[in-house]
C-alpha cells in the first residue's frame, strides 16, 4: 500500500499571501498524482491532475509541480475562497488520499 | 454537465446491511468507472470502491473488503455500493466519484449521502 504524507497540517495565512502545500509518497508515483480542494460542507473538487495539469475552470494561481514522491501544490495570492481542506490523491497503484492540509485564515 | 446523485443513506444498526445508489448523467456512462469514497466525521478521504467502465472488475480497500460489494446498471446509469457486517467506523459521508479507468484520478464527484451506524 502507498502511503501518502501531507505537510503541514494546517497552515494559517492571510489574504494576498502565497501557501505552498507538500505531500510525500512512500513509494515513486511519476507523476499520477492529483489534488483536491474541500471547502466545509461542500464536496471536494478536482484541482490538479497529472502532477502540475490543471483542471478545467481552475484559475491560474493554483500550480501543481513534483514527481516521483515529492509534490507542491502552490497557491498564490490567497483568495477568501481559498480557505479550505486540501488533500492530495495518487493514483499509480490503487488510490490512497493523504491526510489533507487544511489552509485557514490567519 | 456531469451529475452524480446519492441516495439510500440513514442510519442502522452495527451489523446491519444498506445499499446506495447513485444516478449519473451528464456524460456516457458506459464509458467511465465509478467510485465511492467516503469520509467519517471530521476526518479525511478514504477511497472505499471502484468498478471499471464494463463493470468487468472491482477494487476494493481492505478495510471493506468482503463486505462491500458495488455494481452498475448501464441501462439505468446507476452506480450501486451494496453495504453488509456494517461497523461503527463505517459511519460517514458517501459520495460518488466518476473516473475513468485503473490508474486514473477522479474529476466529478456527487454531494455525498451520510451513512451512520449506530445501535
């Protein structure tokens, strides 16, 4: 089983400021790795794919890059609606979801 | 516009047994696979389930494993997840995802049916 590893946990910012999110893979993934966000009460939704390819609607601040078992989801310039739960998923054996990164207001 | 619909979430007792479903539309059904993740409450993701676009195989975590059991109907564009031997910590949100194929991610997901076991 690959297990996946997010860090930090939490993350308190401000408004206008950049978050950089990691997860870690305890086995190499190429780049069959995705990340979701969730905000409370909502369903997650899909934001990168493929390591660092966007999803379709998802603004340009959101960056994915990484491969093999290091990956950095990078927000910048935070929105409001950018404080959320975020959680990254491989997909290269099975499907495993880290922890989740949770990214609130400072 | 891709649509995925839960239902038949409640509450039962340890031991006992529900089915899901989940009504897709949106985009060809008979062409993806679907899965069920779920989250307890205040945790995160687990991936539970997934059945190719054929229905020719299913995954399962091992946590379910021989429990669980999902199936499709292409004729109704519905998505089963058959639930028995439920625990406590099976209680959670269900939601349906759509994806592709073995090895792919997910993109759409449904907005979830809420699962508790309880005596």
């Amino acid at each position: 089983e690959i297990i996946m590893t997010q860090s930090p946990a939490t993350l308190s910012l401000s408004p206008g400021e950049s978050a950089t999110l990691s997860c870690t893979a305890s086995q190499s993934l190429g780049t069959n790795l995705a990340w979701y966000q969730q905000r409370p009460g909502q369903a997650p939704r899909l934001l990168i794919y493929v390591a660092s390819t966007r999803a379709t609607g998802i603004p340009l601040r959101f960056s994915g890059s990484g491969s093999g078992t290091e990956f950095t989801l990078t927000i910048t310039s935070l929105q409001s609606e950018d404080f959320a739960v975020y959680y990254c998923l491989q997909y290269a054996r099975s499907w495993t979801f880290g922890q989740g990164t949770k990214v609130e207001m400072k | 516009q891709v649509h995925l619909v839960e239902s038949g979430g409640g509450v039962v007792q340890p031991g006992g047994s529900l089915r899901l479903s989940c009504a897709a539309s949106g985009f060809t059904f008979s062409h993806y696979g679907l899965h069920w993740v779920r989250q307890a409450p205040g945790s995160g993701l687990e991936w539970v389930t997934f059945i190719r676009y054929d229905g020719s195989s299913q995954y399962y975590a091992d946590s379910v494993k021989g429990r669980f059991t999902v199936s499709r109907d292409d004729s109704k564009t519905t998505v089963y997840l058959q639930m028995t031997s439920l625990r406590s910590d099976d209680t959670a949100v269900y939601y349906c995802v759509k994806g592709k194929d073995y090895g792919d991610h997910f993109d759409h997901w449904g907005q979830g049916t809420l699962v508790t076991v309880s005596p």
